[in-house]
C-alpha cells in the first residue's frame, strides 16, 4: 500500500490531497496522512517548503508577506522515492 | 502469570498508545493519588508510574510516551520501544482512540509483530457513534487474536474489564499468544534470505525474526546493535544485502497498512452520518474543481465590494483632510515663503506621497480580508483549487504557491518559485509571476474605478484582476508548450483544518503588511515623487514646457491609440519605480496639493471613461516595477529573460491598452 501511495503521488496531476490519497487507497484520510508521514521519514518524500528560505529576507520590508497560506505544508517526491518506485517500474527513475 | 515476571505477584504494566488517544487519562483514573513522576533515565521525557488493586492482585503501570509506531523515529517511540523490549512488563495495553482507530491500529500490528502479551482499549467509543461509525468489538477481537476492552475513560466505564483482562492475560487464564500479523510474501522471502546470512546460534535481546524486519525497514538502533553483535565479515554481507533491499520498507509498511485496512473493515462499519461535519461540508464546495473556482472568483468579488463600500469613503474623507487639508494649512503657514518651496512641500511632498498614503484604508480592508482567509484556513484550499484549475487548461510547473504570494507583492512571488524544482517550471514561475494583480497596482484600481464607476467599481476591478489571471495562465500555457517542456512534478498538499480566526493573528498580519506600505510611501514613493516634482518644474514655468512634459509629448501619439495624454503616459512610466507612484505622479502633475483639487474629480475632467479603463488594464500589464525586475535577474541568472519579461509585458499592456479603449468606445464610453 506504501508504494501505491509513493505510485499515487508520483502520478498525480499536480498537488493531490490527503482526501485524494484516501480516496484512491480506500482507507480514511487520517491514514493517509500516517502514510504520508512514513513516506516523508522514509526519505521518499521531502518537505518542499524547507527550501523557500531566501538570503536577507528578514531586512526587506516586504518580508512578511511572504510565505506559504497559513498552514500549509507541502511534500515533493525524492529522488530516493522515484529511485524506489522505478525498481517495480511504477516510474521513469528520471522523473 | 508469569507469576515470576511479575514478581511478589504485581502486574507490571504498560500503557502505550499514540498522543490524544486518551491514554494518560485512562493511567490517571487508575492509579489516582499513587503516582510517581519523574524523568525517564538521561531523558528529558516525563516518566509516570503508578500502582492500583483490583481484587487481590497488585497493579504497577507504566504511562510509555505517545508514540505511532514502534521504529524508534522520535524519542517518545524510541523510549516506548525499549521499554517493551527491554523490561519486557507482563502486559502492554494498546490505548486506541476508537475515533481514529484505523490510524491507531499501526501500533497494534507491530505489538503483535513483537509478539508481546496484549490487550487492546478502545477508548473514547462515546463519539464514536457521532462520526457513523459503528465498531463491532467482537469483531475486532476475532481479528487481533487480543482482548479487546470498548472504554470511556473519562467517565471510568470498562475499566473494570480491563482490570480482569489484564489479569488473565497475566496470569494465563486466556489463550496463547496469537501469530503476528503476516507479512507480504515478497518481505517473508526477503527475511529468510537475510535470516541465511546469519548465525544460526546467534544471541538477541528480542525476537529474531522481527529484529530482521527491523532491519529491513533500515532501523538504526538495531542496525547499530547488530554490528556489533557480528563479525565483521558477517556484518559486511548483511549490510550489502540491506543496501541492496533499501526500499523493503515500502513492502513492510506498506503489509502493515494492508492488515490495517482490512482489520479496520472486518471491525468497522461506516453509516451514513446524521450530521456532516461544517469543515467536511465547506471542502466538499471549496476543493472542488469547478464549485472551488466559482467560490473562489465569489470570494475576491466581496472583497473588492467591501473595499469600495467601506474603503472609498474613507479614502475620500482622508483625501479632504490630509492632503488638501494639509496644503491649506501649509500654504497659510508658509505665507511669504518662496513659490517654489511651498510648491514642492504641497505638490511633491503632500500631492505625491502624502495622496498614497490616504489608500490605507482601502489596503487595510484588502489586508485584513486576506489575513482573515488564510486564518480561517481558506487561502489554503484557494491555492489547492487554483492548482487543479491551471492544470485543468494543461498548465505544467508546480507554480501555484509562489504565484499565491505576488497577491501583496510580486518580489516574494519571484523569490519564492525556488521551491519549484525543476528549471523550466521555475522559469515559467518567474516569467508570469509579474502579472499577478499585487497590492501597489490594486491601490491605483481603487483609485480609478471609484472615480469613473461609481457603484460598478467592484465589479469592473474583478473583471480586471480576472482578465490579469486569465492572461498569467494564457501565458504560462504559451511558454510551457513552446518555450519549456518540462516535466511534472508532484506535490501532497496537507490542508490545515478550519478553525475561528485568531484575531491578535489576523490584526498582526495586517498591520505588518500595512506597514510595509507605508514605510514605501515614506520612502521610494516620496523620493520619486520629488524626482517628479523636480522633472514637472524645470526648466520654465509651465509644465508643458518641463523635461517630464517633453517626455510626456514625445510618447503622446502612442497614449492616443488608447485615449491618454501625455500625463498619463507619464504618470503610467514613474509606475516603472513602484506601481504606487502612478498616483503621487498625478497627484503631482494635477495639483492634488493645491487646496481643494480633488485628484478623483480631476480625473473625471481630464479624461474619458474609455480611457479610463484602458489606463486600468495597461497599468494591471505594464512592465514589472524594478524591485520585481532586479529580483527576476537575480533568480534567472540572465539579462536576456529579464529583458524577455519586460518585452512581453511591454507588448501585451500595450495591445491590452488598446483594444480595450477602442471596444470601449464602441460601447459608448467615449463621450
């Protein structure tokens, strides 16, 4: 079930949901975020937001208007991940 | 029992269960006033243990930290699974909350893998009932090979029955332990190939066979214990052998997930609920692909409504009092002092910074409406449904969320496409940011449309932002098919959950953007409204005859093509600066500062409503300001996309400018 979720993510049409993954996997949302979670400690995927930190951004008075709506987090797909689902083919390992 | 395990005839016990699920709750109803506190040994972890009777046997519980699993990823499980493994108690109680049981049954499975004498609590089967659900405990019980105890801590009620499973676990009144849970065939094969290469007579602190699917799923403790359990030679192979099965952990999870998926369905039945919860109700609207769109195209039109009914007036009634009211003031007060001074403090100063400042009214109402929405959690979903629409009209590029930032200002927007990975999707990102509708060049819609529209200023502003979201999309659909083919990328998304906006939060949040507009006006826009005033004074007296006025002329054929003179023209190129100087520059250029000149009504004489509009649209598509464009050379690395963006911008404003005035006119907006 982990790899079809890996397989869902790496297949959807942009951003999918925690609703979208349930639905697919058949299972409640809140085990689609426990899912989630082992796919994000397992290295497949990554906090996409973490990156978005820009050098003197605290200076500009612009600053706070930055950032992602309130509460959102974000995870990408690895490249362990898409290593990962390329051994059952589920893939390109390239993208 | 294990009478010897339990030593002088105590139970030992431990309570384990993820966080919220009731747990402590349930160790404090048992041991009530027995308890002692402290710190888990060279942790910062708090320890609680307790003791209680129940008929003549003696209790000793263990509250473990919360924890999902047993794969040691966090202290708390790192502390609850050595517990288990280590002190092995006589029994482990699994706290489930009945509510989230399909999430809390992980746990479950790998306690059973662990092959640990069990008893499953399913607390909190009071709100069970309200969520459709309908748990079958014997059901459950068939399923786990466990007891199963339905409980509502809060209220006491089965801790009675929990007492007596225990008991009978602990003392062997119930049947043997049941096998663990089992796991895929392709994971069964994968352990015996590792259990091959090692020593049959191998000594471990816990069971063999689940340390070998530890170590498939790459857990570093025992990782680490085996190492030094092994040769070196011996550890070489199985260290090899794990590389090479680095992604078994997808099929070991993802074996537990199946069980879980099928326990919870053998034990759960879902029924229609009586009552959909609201949050569930407003996503079913808000994340739809069409109705999510509609509401969201419904939620910025209320917001430029309230902008216009709530914001104008006040605008207008600061117009009266700060800026004319000010040059009156001033000019009495400077009686006597030279022309040229009082004409820069009242038409530089006053007429060009002092009139944007009299916006924040408006941009305070925009502010807090959005700070309100991403409170709420709304903007979230806005963002989620935006995604689907770009890529419903075949969008690529994960660009959705830095766009959502060119909403205040388009810099962070620019910045912000880092988090779009591959280049092509982040250059698309880059190259559109710019058209976003940012705050600087919605003040000069208010403007506008409140002098030219009266009560259809809203909607003729949301017509506009549309228009401007409509073209981000056209262009970037144009670059990614024929400038960029990149690739997809995925995202999961986590939607926050819906909740009554924290308002300190929400007046925080607009008053920081607030204040970034205003420490704008008091600085780049005041310094080019002084540029201005310089430009618009010298040399002559007149300012047809000024550097800006011969400026002006010299680009008037083109402002002709969509009904602008040449002060639009110039108040539409100091908006290169910031989009906020177009009107200190016509604030300036009009003598907004001059008693009582009202720059709306000024507006209304010097121009026609087709121009108007024109004026509108070329300023929503003219050329980035500069900020935006030193922030697209920075990130794009090139002077040859920089230069790209200004073109097209150039182009469409342009064309955008014209065909609007010219369709305008055809309407009757001419006159």
């Amino acid at each position: 079930m982990l790899r079809r979720a890996l397989a869902l993510i790496a297949g959807c049409q942009g951003v999918c949901s925690y609703d979208d993954l349930a639905r697919e996997l058949g299972v409640s949302q809140a085990l689609a975020e426990q899912l989630v979670a082992d796919l994000l400690r397992s290295g497949c995927l990554r906090m996409a937001t973490d990156e978005c930190a820009v050098e003197g951004c605290t200076s500009c008075p612009l600053h706070t208007s930055c950032g992602l709506p309130g509460g959102v987090r974000l995870l990408q797909l690895t490249d362990k991940g898409r290593r990962w689902l390329a051994r059952t083919g589920e893939i390109d390992a390239r993208g | 029992m294990t009478a010897s395990k339990a030593g002088e005839g105590t139970v030992r016990v431990a309570l384990a269960g993820s966080p919220n699920t009731g747990k402590s709750t349930l160790f404090n109803f048992l041991t009530g006033l027995s308890q002692h506190v402290g710190n888990w040994p060279g942790k910062t972890v708090e320890r609680k243990t307790g003791t209680c009777r129940h008929g003549d046997t003696a209790f000793f519980f263990v509250d473990l930290p919360g924890s999902y699993s047993l794969s040691a990823s966090s202290l708390e499980e790192e502390i609850a699974r050595a517990y288990i493994l280590q002190e092995h108690p006589d029994v482990v109680v699994a706290v489930l909350d009945a509510s989230s049981l399909e999430r809390n049954l992980y746990l479950v499975c790998e306690l059973l893998e662990l092959g640990v004498p069990l008893v499953v609590v399913l607390n909190m089967m009071d709100i069970v009932e309200g969520q459709g659900l309908q748990v079958d405990c014997r059901a459950l019980q068939s399923a786990l090979g466990v007891p199963v105890v339905p409980m509502v801590a809060t209220r006491g009620e089965g801790i009675f029955e929990l007492l007596e499973a225990v008991r009978a676990i602990a003392f062997n009144e119930v049947r043997p332990l049941p096998p663990p849970p089992a796991a895929p065939a392709a994971v069964q094969a994968l352990v015996d190939s590792l259990d091959g290469l090692l020593p049959p007579d191998l000594a471990l602190p816990y069971p063999r066979r689940w340390a070998l699917v530890k170590l498939l799923e790459g857990d570093g403790a025992i990782a680490g214990a085996m190492r030094k359990t092994l040769s070196s030679n011996g550890w070489r192979a199985v260290d090899s052998f794990l590389r090479l099965h680095e992604d078994a952990i997808l099929e070991i999870a993802g074996g537990r997930y199946e069980w879980v998926a099928q326990t919870f369905r053998r034990a759960v039945q879902r029924r229609r609920r009586e009552k959909v919860p609201l949050g569930e109700r407003a996503d079913r609207i808000l994340t739809h692909p069409l109705g999510g769109v509609l509401a969201l195209l419904g939620v910025m039109a209320a917001i430029f409504w309230t902008m216009f009914s709530l914001g104008t007036p006040v605008q207008r009634r600061l117009d009266e009092w700060l800026v004319q009211g000010s040059a009156d003031r001033l000019e009495s007060a400077l009686e006597g002092a030279p022309d040229r001074l009082v004409s820069l403090l009242a038409d530089g100063v006053i007429g060009g910074a002092g009139l944007v400042l009299t916006f924040v009214p408006i941009l305070a109402i925009l502010f807090l409406a959005l700070a309100l929405l991403e409170d709420l959690g709304y903007m979230a979903r806005a963002a989620f449904v935006m995604d689907r629409f770009m890529h419903r009209i075949g969008l690529r590029g994960k660009s959705f969320l830095p766009l959502f930032l060119g909403f205040g200002c388009n810099v962070p927007a620019i910045l912000g496409s880092r988090i779009v990975e591959s280049r092509s999707a982040r250059l698309t990102t880059i190259l559109v940011a710019p058209l976003m509708p940012c705050a600087g060049r919605m003040v000069v819609v208010a403007l506008f449309t409140a002098a030219f529209f009266g009560r259809a200023a809203a909607l003729v502003s949301w017509s506009m932002v549309t228009i401007n979201l409509a073209l981000l999309a056209l262009m970037a659909l144009l670059l990614n098919r024929f400038v960029f083919r990149g690739e997809e990328a995925a995202f999961v998304m986590e939607l926050p959950r819906y909740h009554a906006p924290n308002w300190r939060t929400v007046l925080m949040a607009t008053w920081q953007r607030l204040r970034a507009f205003i420490v704008l006006a008091g600085t780049a826009i005041l310094a080019v409204s002084l540029v201005v005033w310089a430009l618009s004074n010298f040399p002559g007296d007149h300012i047809e005859d000024s550097v800006l006025g011969m400026i002006g002329r010299g680009l008037e054929p083109l402002g002709r093509l969509m009904g602008l003179d040449w002060q639009m023209i110039v108040a539409l190129m100091t908006s290169f600066v910031a989009k906020e100087n177009t009107i200190a520059t016509l604030g300036v250029i009009l003598g907004t500062g001059k008693g009582d000149v009202d720059l709306s009504a000024q507006l209304t004489q010097v121009m026609v409503p087709a121009a108007a509009v024109a004026f509108i649209a070329v300023q929503m598509l003219f050329v980035p300001c500069v900020a935006s464009l030193a922030a697209i050379r920075r990130e794009t690395q090139s002077w040859r996309w920089t230069g790209f963006t200004v073109g097209y911008m150039l182009v469409i404003s342009l064309a955008v400018g014209i065909i609007t005035y010219q369709v305008a006119r055809l309407m009757g907006w001419g006159v």
